[in-house]
C-alpha cells in the first residue's frame, strides 16, 4: 500500500542500511497499512500536535501525517535514520520536525501547541518507563489528551488488568486511576522487521480531567508500589513502614489487613491514600 509519494518502507531501510538494533530496542513496522491504522486509531488528528517517540524508518510518521496530524515531532535516538526522516520532512513541508536524542530526556513540550496526542511503536527497553512518566506528572490533566502506544503484548495486558488477574499489578492501577485505557489492536511478531520473540498490541489511553477517585499522587503510587512489591504477603505486613497503626487504617479503608494487593480495587486503594494521608 502507498499511502504517499514516497519509496515503500523496505526500499527506504535498503537505501538508508537501518538495520534494527536490539540495543535500541528496535523492531520496525513495515506495513504501512498497518501505520496508517494506527495512526487512525489515535483519534482525529486534523487539529492536533502528535509527539512521536522512536519513529525508525518514519512508518507510522508517514501514517500520522498522512491521516492529517497538525504537526509531528518526532525524538529519534539513532542517528542512521535522520536521513530517510529527512526525506518524510520534505515530502510534508512544515509539518514534521525530528529532533535527535533520548526520549527520556528531551522535553517536547518548547517544540508543541495544544492540543496534544502521543503515538508511538516505542522502543520496548523504554516504553513502560516512559508511560509511567505520562501517567504521573506534577499537575493533572497533563499536557496531553490521548496516547496511543505499542508495547509487548504482556506490558498491555498489565496496563488494562483488573483485580484478581495475574496481571494486575501497580501499571494498572496508576493508568486506570488518570485515564481511560483500551487495548484497540494486536499484532504478531511477523508484523515486523525482525520479528521479536513475543506479540505486540496497541494501547490508546485518554486521559481523565480528573482523577476517578480522590487521593494525593505521591502517596498513592508509594501505596501501591509498596503493595505489589510483597504481593504474596498480606497487606498487613507489606505496608507496615506506611504507619504503626496499618491495620487499623486498612480496616477504616475496607479492607482486611489479611488481603493482598492482587485482590484490592482501585477506589480501595485510594480510600487507604486518603486515610494514611489523614
């Protein structure tokens, strides 16, 4: 499928020799169906700046664009592949700008106007440590609307699990406290170039204006990280270093201090925030 003028993805990586690096975390999407689908799944872009994070080849750039993003920045950290985005930057004049560096530590927001959305194929060495960030800023909402992102197929799992699964753990409950996440697509690891060892799926989260259910941020993620890091042990003996007092305060929140974290739901965890905050 050609979704503009320019060479096919494979062409565009022969020409430009973008072997994909494990070091980097690469795993190229080549089929520009498949870019474009994203790209449509991230919502209407028409009116938006889209930040871009590991664009590669440019697939799902020329996706983002194609499907008419206002702007495009996109954060490459390999610089074999500022040509082949020099040329997509050509093609769309004004609309993409490429910025070479460490996603985890440039900051997009000098480069963008709101409204904002985030889609990416993210690297898989940075992607959780990347959304965690999303999901956990000083002030709420944050400065995007949506995200739209690729991760190994167990990462989306955990982002979307709910209590009692296997899955469930701190990445759930952070992104279902702030946002609305849904898995909108799966993808077999033939899909790529090279194929990894494990399928893949996207994940769109919208943010919330606020979040379901009051508590302080810090607080609840210490919480929560604390919860999950014993999660065989009762709750009674992993939180003991929140307070002395811990199970008189998991009794007034709703919950046995003979529970474990897998088995407590997001409004619970919460109403425990608000108490150890009290």
């Amino acid at each position: 499928m050609s979704i503009d003028a320019l060479p096919p993805l494979r062409a565009v990586i022969e020409a430009h020799e973008l072997s994909a690096r494990k070091s980097l975390g690469q795993n190229f999407l080549l089929d520009l169906n498949l870019t474009a689908k994203i790209a449509r799944l991230a919502g209407d872009l028409e009116n938006c700046d889209v930040i871009e994070i590991g664009p590669g080849p440019g697939g799902l750039t020329r996706g983002l664009l194609a499907e008419g993003a206002r702007h495009v920045l996109a954060i490459e950290k390999d610089p074999r592949c500022l040509p082949a985005l020099a040329e997509i930057a050509e093609a769309y004049p004004g609309r993409l700008t490429v910025i070479e560096g460490d996603a985890l530590k440039v900051d997009p927001l000098q480069h963008l106007t709101p409204p904002i959305r985030v889609a990416a194929n993210l690297p898989y060495n940075i992607g959780t440590e990347l959304l965690v960030r999303w999901l956990t800023p000083d002030t709420w909402p944050p400065y995007w609307q949506s995200l739209s992102l690729m991760f190994q197929r167990e990462v989306a799992e955990r982002i979307v699990a709910v209590p009692g699964s296997k899955a469930y753990g701190r990445l759930a409950l952070l992104a279902q406290w702030r946002a609305e996440p849904r898995v909108v697509m799966h993808l077999p690891p033939g899909a790529f170039s090279p194929p990894p060892k494990v399928s893949s799926a996207v994940v769109h989260l919208t943010a919330l204006a606020q979040p379901r259910y009051p508590a302080e941020a810090k607080l609840l993620e210490r919480t929560v990280a604390m919860a999950f890091n014993q999660r065989r042990k009762m709750l009674r003996s992993a939180l003991k270093g929140l307070a002395p007092d811990i199970e008189d305060r998991l009794v007034a929140s709703g919950i046995k201090p003979t529970d474990r974290a897998e088995t407590i739901g997001l409004e619970q965890f919460c109403a425990l925030a608000r108490t150890l905050e009290s």
